[in-house]
C-alpha cells in the first residue's frame, strides 16, 4: 500500500531527537519558509539526512539563511549560548561570526564550488562566553527543486580539544624532563630490551645511591646487578604485555656502598610507547615507604593500646565519624546502656537510635561536629529502647569533637555516666517533701497560713510573729497588709496573689523586706516559700509562708563582697606582672576546685547519709537544720564554681579561631530553649559577623547575657530580645581608644526590668547585685565575666538601662585578634 502524499512529504520530520522535535513544534508559518508541507522536496530530503545523521551539520536556507541543525551538533553551542537556533535567521543567530560565516555563505552560494576547512578558528559565543573554537568542516551547496542553489549544507566536526590538546602537548613535553627530574618519587626511564637507562632522577639516584654518570646510557642490570633476580622478569613481561605493574610494601635489600639494608618501596612498572605505537620502554616510580610502615605499624599499636582502654572502661564510650554520625567505636557500658549488641559497629547513630528522633540530640551532635564547641549534659531525660519498650533513663553526658592531624573535625566522641537511680531518688523526696509541708504548722520555722484571696492570717507561729515585730492581735484574723502595712508595695502582693491564682510555689532566697520591728524600721532578709494550701479535692484555700531570718549571714556575706570588691580594684591597679598574677589565680583554682568543694561535698554527702540513715526520726526542726545545710552547700557551691570560672578567664593558652557568631547565638538559643518556652520570649537577631575570637568564652558571654535578659524579664509583657551588629566608626573607635581597624558593636537589647542609669557600671563588678536573692537567683559574676571575656578579647562591654525600655548591652569587638605585650 503506498504512504498518503502528505505523509511522504513530512517523513523526514519523524525522528531526529531534540533537533527534530524542535522541528515538529515549531511555528514556521511566521518564517520566510512557510509551513513544512510547503517546502521544496530537496529542502525536505537535506533535512532527512541532517537529522538521522550522526556527523554534526548545520543548514542554511533561502535568501534569509533560515538555521537547522542536528543533536550531534547541539554540544558545540554549549550550555548558556545559541540553542534553541531551530528557525532563525543565520545572520542573526550567528551574528558574532557573520564577518566570516557571511561572505563564505556567498561564496559558495555563487560559484557553487564547496569548501573544506581543517582545524579552522571560528570564535562564538557559548556558555556565557566568547570561546575560541576549532573546526573541520566543509561548505556544500544545495540545490533547490528548479536546479538552482537556495542553501548551505555545512557538515562539521569540533577539533577545539585536539587543538587544544596537541599545543599542551608541546609545552608539556618541553616540561616533562624538567618534572621527571625534580620529582620527589624515585623515577628511572628505561628503552629497549637491554632495558637501557635513558634517564634517571636526583631521587632515584639517592635511593639507590649510584651515581649520574654511571647510570645513563648504560643497561640497568649491568649497573646494578644485584636487582636482576628482582625484577628482570617483572620489566620484560611489563615490556611485552604493555600492562603496567605494581608493587606496594615490597621488601627489598638495597646494597649501597657495600652496606646491606632493608627497605620498603612501593614500586609502578608503566610502559610507554614511541610516536609509531609500538612499546619503546618502561618507565619505573620507586617510592620509600620504610618510615611510612614503621610510623604506622606504631600507630595501629597505639590503637590497639586506646581500643582495649576504651573498651575496659566503666562508663559509656562512644566514637562517631563523618556529618552522618557513623559508629566507629562503641564499648561494652554503651552497648549495654543502649540494650545494643556489637552489630551497631558502622550503623549510623540515628540508625541505632531512632527513638531519639525530635529529641535534640541529633542537633547537639552536628552542632558540635560544625562548630568545635564541646557540648555537656547534666541529669538529662533520655528516653531509650530497651528489652523491646520505650524506657525512660536519665544521663550526665558530653559530646567531643574529634580532630585529625590537619586541624580539621572528623567526628565526635561521646562520653556518658548514667544517674537515673539518683535522679527518680531526688524526684521522690521532692513529693514528699511537698507532703510533709502541711503538717509542720507547730514547727520552730517561722511560719503563717493565709486563708482566701485576701490573705487573711489565720495562723502564725511565735518565730514569725517575731520576725514580723508586731503583737499577736496586730495581725492575726486581718489581711496580711493590713496587719502589716509596712510591707506594702515591695512586690509581696503580687507574689501572694499569683501563688493563689496558680496554685504554683514561690520560692525567694535572701530577698529583703523592710519591716518596722518593735517601732524601728529594718531591712530583714529572708528565704521564704509560698506553698498553696489546699483542701482535700485540691482547691486552693489560702498559703502557706515558712520563713526564715538570714539577715545576719547576708549582712555578713555584704561586707566580704564589699572586702572582696576592694580587693579586687586594688588587684586591678596593681596588676603589672601579668605572669605573677596568672600562677596565683591558677593556684587559687585549685584551691577553689579541691581544698574548697571536697569540704563542701563532704557535708552534702554525710548530711545526707545521716539523714538517710535517720529517715522518719528526725524531729520537724532537725529536718528543717538539713534543708538549711544543703541550701548553704549548694549556694556555696554555685558561688564556688562561679569565682573558678571568673578565674579562668585570665588564663591566655586559649586559641583566637574564626568564629561565627550567628552558630554561636544560634547553640546559646538552643541552651536556652526550655526556659525560652517557660518565658514565651521572642529571640532576634540580623546577621552577625566572623571574628577572631575563643569559641567557648563567645559562648560564655553570649549565655550570660541572653540569661540576664531573660531573667529580669517583665512579666506583664511578653519578653523580647534583640542582638544586632554594626561596624564602628572612627570616631566610636577614637572614643574607646582603639586602635585596629574593624571593630564591631554587638548590641543586646531587651524590654525587661531594666536598671538606673547610675548603675550602668557597677553592675559589671564582681558579686554586685542590684536585687536580693530571694529576687532573682545568681552570684553577682555574670556580668564582671562577660566583660572580662571582652577585655580578653582587646574590647569592652558598656550598659545603659531605664525601667521603661529595660536594658541594652554593647559588646565593642576587633574584627582580628591581635596579642597583647606582656
């Protein structure tokens, strides 16, 4: 059956790959050339051939040089140049090469000769560029349906790479003695069945220990014929098969000036071939690898010696490499803790443990894996997998980068130790402690029950009526503040009324309240708890207050900061001998972290085994003796840790590394995210710059600062803070007397509390508090720390605050760190 007309004009559009779908779609009714069942026959055939035809070719038709070309052609247009070119017109779309292109369309338009071009240079424009290009290609006419010639059939081949190719050639061979013989490999060029010595490096010459002119033009084994048994064999079966061979760690017993040693060389046997093809030698790379094994050998002794330590120790141990946390070590202690057997080996950490999932974990491992900056964990909740159900677990754990010799992090190591007993131990004394409360109401603790929303006293003790100054009939059966209107407007009335409304304990440390005493007004201060007193379907009825007077332990504690304060401006002014100055701080840490916490940790420990040991016998005022002992250890402690920490500071063995502090904000953030949640605070913060700085003590400031905003937070709007950079200016700069040339000014900006202008510097000394303890909790150093961080920095750190728009923190910065003199 013959084809419809139509189907036979058209044939040569079905096909051709992209070129010919470019074809099929597009619109040539908008063209000179009109629709394809219009074209003449001989435009249809060349189009058939160029399509289906794997030699790249371009066509050209009609007076407006109408542009085809085929798939095999597409690759010379490169990525970001003339396709799609389906269509247009040549002088248009070839444009950049039309001085040359044009008059040679016309040429062969004319005369009807075609012509041949080899390794022609046609410079256009392609992937985003101007490239210098090289072609074969030929110019033919073709002729349309009346005989005359309406078209440029151009059949092309790129030769760019080879052109390319031949000139690097050349200049590589003008180099290739010159690398041979500066090589730090040993290399030996041998030609010929002798295996003559047509060249030899410095390096091989060293290793062998012969000489120039006693190698060249001379057989190999003849030179040294204590190699033949060697390697003879190894050269000519290399020379005859043409296939390079290999040697790695090979023993070998080198004999240089008549001395026999023993040497390890990694050895490569590549033939080469002559400009004909055919093999002409053999060119041999000799690498001393002795040091290498040895140095090894070594090292994977001191594996084996850190795997069995590791592997023995009593604690979990786990090392992770790579960003996917892939387990390359794990001890028995973690795989017992994990309920995991030794399969785990290779597995990713998530792999093993997918239950921790949306825990954080994952983002504490690769935070410390992109940063450097150690992450530790104490008492944390860990939910685990074990025996087939979800178990809870509590931890005290850390995570470690791990570096290699350049410098650079390749994975991390966890170290952990469980405390889940201890932990569900401490939450049953917390309950029972809350139980015990409600029937201690004779105890020798100042104490008084508050009933309703107006706090009407309904029972005091003789201690609290005491400590109030008051009689008895002042201040029994009437509202707190009306029996003691002295209290009033020292935020009491908002405490009270948020513990009834919420039933949520208050607790306050050494908080001071002003009292008229016996008709004398005094600053008592005080630890205090507002306990919800409830009834037995768990309304609130009113509050219980315990009290006690610490008065004197702080008015105590005041004049040793005040001593201390002294001190230490006196310290300030007199520290000339930096050195002097760091061996008695260093001192005095260890001091502060033996000969001062083993004391304090001896007291919790015995105090808690006497009253272990005692468990219901002990009296409500030897019970109430205990809390006062372990409060007084743990604030002693916190204050301990605090002044070390203060003390490290000026320790200069730290390394200045760059450092982003929009990683650091971001890990401080994820410190803080619990209390962030408990606060509804609202974190901001622009882009923050790369400087030159101490990872750790970046984040020691940063965490102070977000702390101390979020603490002194107001409570009747919701909390934001806001960190923001801007370079300084000369004058800035001038002003604080710097004399770099970046410095930056990192500002905190909060909505909280704020503080009085008159503080704006006190509040950076140590210990200085502007609010009591039973206020806000802390030990007066975050602040006196953040500053010395700046100062270590070659910066400073300035406040300015108001009770209306809260507190704003400049950290001035230097871009680079340079050490000062000692």
């Amino acid at each position: 059956m013959e084809k419809s007309p139509e189907k036979i004009n058209l044939n040569f559009m079905s096909g051709g790959g992209e070129a010919g779908a470019l074809v099929r779609s597009f619109d040539w009714s908008k063209t000179s050339l009109g629709t394809p069942e219009t074209w003449p026959s001989s435009l249809r055939t060349s189009l058939g051939i160029l399509l289906h035809s794997a030699l790249p070719m371009v066509l050209f038709w009609g007076e407006d040089y109408i542009c085809f070309y085929n798939d095999a052609f597409r690759p010379s247009l490169g990525i970001d140049g003339k396709h799609p070119g389906i269509g247009k017109k040549g002088k248009e779309l070839w444009a950049d090469v039309w001085d040359f292109a044009g008059p040679l369309f016309e040429q062969v338009l004319t005369t009807g000769e075609p012509v041949w071009f080899d390794d022609q240079l046609v410079p256009f424009y392609r992937n985003g560029r101007m490239e210098n290009i090289y072609w074969n290609s030929s110019y033919s006419p073709i002729y349309d349906d009346d005989g005359n010639i309406n078209g440029v059939f151009v059949a092309c081949n790129e030769t760019t790479e080879k052109v390319q190719t031949a000139k690097k050639l050349t200049e590589s061979e003008k180099h290739f003695e010159t690398l041979i013989r500066e090589a730090a490999v040993g290399i030996i060029i041998l030609t010929g069945d002798d295996h003559i010595i047509e060249m030899v490096n410095d390096a091989y010459l060293n290793l062998t220990g012969q000489y120039q002119e006693q190698m060249t033009g001379k057989p190999l084994f003849e030179v040294m014929p204590d190699a033949d048994p060697y390697f003879r064999d190894i050269m000519d079966n290399v020379r005859s098969s043409g296939k390079p061979y290999y040697l790695n760690n090979y023993k070998y017993t080198l004999v240089v000036d008549g001395i026999e040693k023993d040497v390890f060389l990694n050895i490569i046997y590549q033939p080469f071939t002559n400009a004909d093809g055919e093999i002409g030698g053999v060119m041999v790379l000799c690498h001393d690898v002795t040091q290498n094994l040895i140095a090894q050998k070594r090292m994977e002794e001191s594996e084996q010696r850190l795997l069995s330590v590791v592997e023995s120790a009593p604690f979990p141990i786990g090392v992770y490499a790579g960003r996917e946390m892939r387990i390359v070590m794990a001890n028995r202690s973690i795989m017992e803790v994990w309920g995991k057997g030794n399969d785990i080996i290779g597995k990713t950490y998530a792999e093993v443990l997918p239950e921790l999932e949306g825990t954080g974990i994952y983002g504490q491992l690769d935070g410390v894996y992109t940063t450097g900056i150690p992450f530790h964990a104490r008492n944390q909740r860990v939910d685990l997998v074990v025996d087939g159900r979800l178990q809870p677990f509590f931890f005290n754990y850390s995570f470690t980068p791990l570096y290699n010799a350049d410098g650079t992090i390749y994975g991390v190591m966890n170290t952990a130790a469980e405390v889940t007993d201890l932990n569900l131990a401490k939450q049953k004394v917390e309950q029972s402690e809350r139980n015990f409360r409600n029937i201690i109401l004779q105890s020798p603790v100042a104490m008084c029950l508050m009933l309703g929303p107006e706090h009407i006293v309904e029972i005091a003790n003789e201690a609290m009526i005491d400590l109030w100054g008051k009689a008895p009939e002042e201040v029994l059966y009437k509202p707190i503040f009306e029996g003691l209107p002295d209290v009033r407007d020292q935020g009491l009335e908002q405490l009270l009324d948020e513990v009834f409304a919420t039933g949520k304990t208050f607790n306050a440390n050494e908080m001071p309240v002003s009292l008229i005493r016996f008709g004398k007004t005094e600053t008592v201060y005080q630890n205090f708890v507002y306990e919800p007193y409830r009834d037995a379907d768990g309304s609130i009825l009113g509050i219980l207050a315990i009290t006690v007077d610490v008065s004197a332990q702080v008015l105590a504690r005041h004049e040793i900061e005040d001593i201390v304060t002294q001190r230490t401006r006196e310290l300030e002014i007199a520290n000339n001998d930096l050195r002097r100055s760091n061996g008695e701080l260093a001192q005095f840490a260890y001091i502060a972290s033996h000969d001062l916490q083993e004391p304090l940790r001896k007291i919790s420990t015995f105090a808690q085994m006497i009253e272990s040991r005692s468990g219901n016998n002990l009296d409500s005022q030897s019970r109430n003796y205990f809390d006062k002992i372990k409060n007084s250890a743990n604030r002693m402690q916190t204050l301990i840790r605090d002044v070390l920490t203060y003390s490290e500071l000026v320790k200069d063995s730290e390394i200045f590394t760059p450092t982003d502090l929009n990683e650091v904000l971001k890990d401080v953030i994820t410190d803080f995210e619990l209390l962030i949640e408990q606060k509804g605070a609202l974190i901001t913060f622009e882009d923050l710059p790369v400087i030159e700085a101490i990872p750790l003590q970046m984040s020691q400031l940063f965490g102070n600062l977000i702390s101390n905003s979020l603490k002194f937070a107001r409570t009747d709007i919701q909390p934001t803070i806001n960190i923001s950079a801007t370079v300084m200016t000369a004058a800035e700069k001038a002003k604080n007397d710097f004399q770099q040339e970046v410095y930056y000014k990192i500002t905190f900006r909060d909505n909280g509390i704020g503080f009085r202008e008159e503080y704006a510097d006190k509040i950076f000394n140590i210990f200085q508090r502007l609010h009591g303890k039973s206020e806000y909790e802390g030990t007066g150093i975050g602040l006196a720390m953040c500053r010395k961080i700046a100062v270590n920095h070659n910066g400073g750190l300035n406040a300015h605050g108001s009770s209306e728009n809260g507190a704003v923190f400049n950290l001035l910065i230097p871009e680079k760190h340079i050490s000062k003199p000692l």
